[in-house]
C-alpha cells in the first residue's frame, strides 16, 4: 500500500507540474541591443531586418503577442539610458495595440547620422507575426527616418 501511495503522489506532482514546464518552454521573444552598433548606408541599415532573429516572436499566439511587446519594451528600458529612451519613443509613437514584437535594437550611423534601427517582427490582427519591419528612427528628433517590410 505504501508504495501505491508513493507512486500517486509521484503522479499526482507530475500531473500539477506538467503544465507549468510546458508553459516554460513556450517561445520567449527576447530583444537584442546593440548599444554601440555599426556604420551603415540607408540600404545596409534597412537589411539589418534580414539578419534579426524573429523565430520566438513567430512561435507567438495571437493572444501572446501583446504581452511579449511590453516584455521587450521592459526589457529595453532595464539597460541603459538610451535603451529607454528608444523604449519610450516605441511606446509614444507606435499605436499601444500594434501588432509587433520588437527583436533587435541597434544605435548606430546611418549615413553619418545618429540612429536607432529597429527591427520587429509583425503581422496581421489576427494571425502570427510572420513579417519583418525595420525602422530607421533618428535619435536626435526620434522622427522616422526610414523603414520597410519584408517576410
């Protein structure tokens, strides 16, 4: 009897546990940062979308979109200041409900002018995040220099 009853509680554990691992090992978008990033021409600094990482963010449920944005944007503002500072222009001028999850961050040049780059993964309101955009953000003014989409 002893050992049936060990063996229900190591049952019963893993029955309780099972779920909390699972929701552990669910996709976790982090974001990049590159405090002091590159020199780049326009065109080099829009196919910085190529190289982003957007896997996690894709592996994403509609429903877990939102909350991996205003995690990445946490985590952005816990670097430095500059890193909140890009976190905080994000958060004033793009729409609150925008479909994105920012994956790289990068403080560069950009034909010879302070930049952020910032590459996020997006899609539709309803579906996965299956694209890409970068955005070309100067940091004096924070005004979008440039941007483009891809998949």
């Amino acid at each position: 009897m002893h050992r049936c009853a060990t063996r229900l509680r190591a049952l019963a554990a893993v029955a309780v546990l099972a779920p909390l691992l699972l929701t552990a090992c669910r996709a976790d978008p982090r974001i990049r940062y590159i405090p002091d990033g590159g020199t780049y021409t326009m065109e080099e600094a829009l196919r910085r979308m190529e190289a982003a990482d957007t896997g996690a963010a894709r592996a994403l449920s509609a429903d877990e979109v939102p909350e991996a944005r205003q995690a990445a944007l946490a985590a952005l503002r816990s670097i430095d200041a500059s890193a909140s500072a890009l976190a905080d222009l994000i958060t004033s001028a793009f729409p609150f409900d925008t479909r994105s999850v920012p994956v790289l961050a990068e403080a560069a040049m950009v034909d010879g002018s302070e930049a952020w780059i910032l590459v996020e993964a997006w899609g539709g309101r309803e579906g996965a995040l299956t694209s890409r955009r970068v955005w070309v953000l100067d940091r004096a003014s924070g005004g979008v220099v440039s941007s483009a989409t891809g998949d």
